[in-house]
C-alpha cells in the first residue's frame, strides 16, 4: 500500500478533513470541488433573529407610506360608455346595433373633472372580460411578417386570418384583425383638447418589431370585417394603435394607451366627449371604458405596492415583538460550554 503524507489545511482540533499531499499536487484537485474553501456560518441568535425582523419592518414601512402617497396623488376619470352610447331602441338588443352600418355610432357625454390634473394626461381605454391571453388568439400573428412584410410567406400560425381571396393578409392574424377602432375626441368650453398620439408605443416596438417599408395589403377586405383598419400608405411602423394593439394583455381586463393631452384640467371643469362607438364587445359580453390619468413618479394609480410593503413591515415588526416577549419569558440558553456538556452527558446517561 502506498504511504500518503498528510498536512491537515486547518490548525489543531481543525474542522477541515486533512488533505493528502499528492492528491493537492495533481490536476483534480479543486478547492470547490473538495470543499475546502473559507465559508461563514452566521449563528442567528434570538437577538439576531429579533434585530433582523425589527429593522425590516421599520425599513418596509417608511417605503410602503411613500409608495401608497404616490398612487394616491395620481388623479382619474374612469367613465363607462358602452351602456350610455346604446339608443333606448336597442337597449335590448345591443349586437344587432353593433353590427348595423347604416346606424350613427356617435355619442357625446359630459365628464366632469374632481381634482386638479396636471399634463400629461393619459388617455387608456380599458376593456373587461376580453381574454387577449388565449393561447390560439396568442398564436395568430407572424412577426416575421410584420417585420419583413410580403417578403415572408410562412404565415400559417395566422389561420384563420392567413389569406383572403387567395392573396395574402399584411398584417394577418386574429389580433391584427381584431384592433380596436373606438374613437375619442376632447372639447373644453368651445375649444377642441388636442390629443397627441405619437410616441404611444414601446420605442423597442416600432424600431424593431415592425418594418419601416412594410404596408398593409389585402387587409379587412373580406366579408367578415374584424375591428379597425389601417392606412395601406403608411408603413406599419408608423402605424401606432396597432403596435399598442398587438402588445397582447395578460389578463381579462387591460388598458391600452391610446393618446395624451398635454394641457392641465382644473378641477370642476367640465370636458365635452364625443365618443365613435364602433368596436363590438357586445357579442362577449365585454366592457369598454374610456380613462384619464396623471401620472407619478411611481407611475399610475396602483395601491397594491404601497399596501404590500405596509403588510410586510407590520407583519416583522409584529413577529419581532412576538419573539421578543417569548425570548424575554423565556430565555434559550447559549454559548455555556459547561452546559452543553451536561445536556451531552445527560443525553448519553439517558441512552
């Protein structure tokens, strides 16, 4: 048998098993893979323990504060118009109003403003109980196609929306096909609100995603016409509400941004609304609401952060105290060598 020399990597009474000589010399020999690297082992004592949860709520707690007044600050308009802009005839009956051209979908309502809001004014419409994340709604699209336009003919992910008239469909696609075409348009007193809608869409999106020289072809040409059409002059990467439109949801009820006003509301003024009803939500049973924000630091109006970090302070400043008053009732002994000796004698007397 061979004879090893061995040199323990650690000092008398060690902790680290010794390491044969010629296994550190050879080229298998790691220091991770032999576990012998320097690690620290915190011994979390109750004062610790205590300290750690004590400190991170009066750190959670400051922040959630912060957070819940910035969403507070942000000041909005939530108005549902899907009901009010259906005539009295067709209360009953709102798809077969939906889907009659020769019906005028106009509508004007009155919004009045609570609070002062200052610009930029966000303008979202939001609809409830729309399923965008459906895995075959997901699938209808090419992005190849949208990039690359007619040069890209492998569109069949898009069916049902793939050709029409055996041509085929730029863009195609459910989600394409089904943008949304309500509009709105601002007044205040006799003057028309300008709405900006440039810059809508993620910067990423219209670079990237859609072509600078692809145009729609052969789109909404068919007998069953979806939601809006596009302008077969302007490339896709200018055309915004349906970059913001293809941006699928995760969930049932979503905001889409549709524009911004970029002068300041005051508060009790009221704003004049002429809505163009046009997208059927009807035949599913959705909603359609038209939103006006302001914005944060923080971004819009979301309590849930502020509320969270709250919750979670008060819950470890509350479980610190717990600990506390239990520590202080009583105490775990630690760190007496002579009695964890006795434990260790008691316990083998007892074996």
């Amino acid at each position: 048998m061979m004879d090893m020399e061995v040199r323990s990597t650690s000092g008398a009474g060690g902790g680290t098993p010794p390491v044969p000589v010629n296994l550190r010399r050879s080229k298998a020999y790691y220091r991770f893979t032999q576990q012998n690297l320097p690690a620290c082992k915190p011994v979390l004592t109750p004062g610790w323990v205590i300290s750690i949860f004590l400190l991170t709520g009066v750190i959670f707690m400051p922040i959630g504060l912060i957070a819940l007044h910035a969403s507070q600050s942000v000041v909005e308009i939530v108005y549902r118009y899907d009901t009010e802009c259906i005539p009295e005839s067709f209360r009953s009956n709102k798809v077969a109003y939906i889907k009659d051209s020769s019906i005028s979908k106009n509508c004007n309502q009155t919004l009045k403003v609570q609070k002062h809001m200052k610009a930029p004014i966000h303008i979202y419409y939001q609809l409830d109980n729309y399923y965008q994340n459906h895995r075959r709604y997901v699938k209808s699209r090419s992005d190849r196609q949208l990039l690359h336009g007619l040069n890209y003919n492998a569109t069949s992910s898009c069916q049902p929306e793939e050709l029409n008239n055996e041509l085929p469909i730029v863009p195609c696609g459910l989600i394409a096909w089904s943008m949304f075409n309500d509009t709105y348009t601002f007044s205040r007193e006799t003057a028309e609100l300008k709405v900006n809608r440039k810059n809508i869409a993620w910067k990423s999106d219209r670079e990237h995603k859609f072509g600078k020289d692809v145009y729609p072809f052969n789109f909404q040409n068919g007998t069953l016409v979806g939601g809006g059409k596009l302008n077969p002059r302007v490339p896709l990467n200018e055309q915004e509400d349906l970059i913001v439109w293809m941006r699928t949801a995760a969930l049932p009820s979503f905001r889409k941004l549709y524009g911004r006003i970029e002068v300041d509301l005051e508060a009790d003024e009221f704003i004049a609304v002429k809505f163009v009803n046009n997208y059927n939500s009807y035949s599913f049973g959705g909603e359609k609401k038209l939103v006006l924000s302001t914005s944060s630091w923080l971004g819009g109006k979301n309590d849930f952060l502020g509320v969270a970090y709250i919750a979670v302070g008060c819950c470890c400043i509350f479980i610190s105290l717990l600990f506390t008053l239990l520590h202080v009732k009583n105490p775990r002994p630690y760190g007496d060598s002579a009695y964890l000796l006795w434990n260790r004698n008691a316990m083998l007397i007892s074996t």
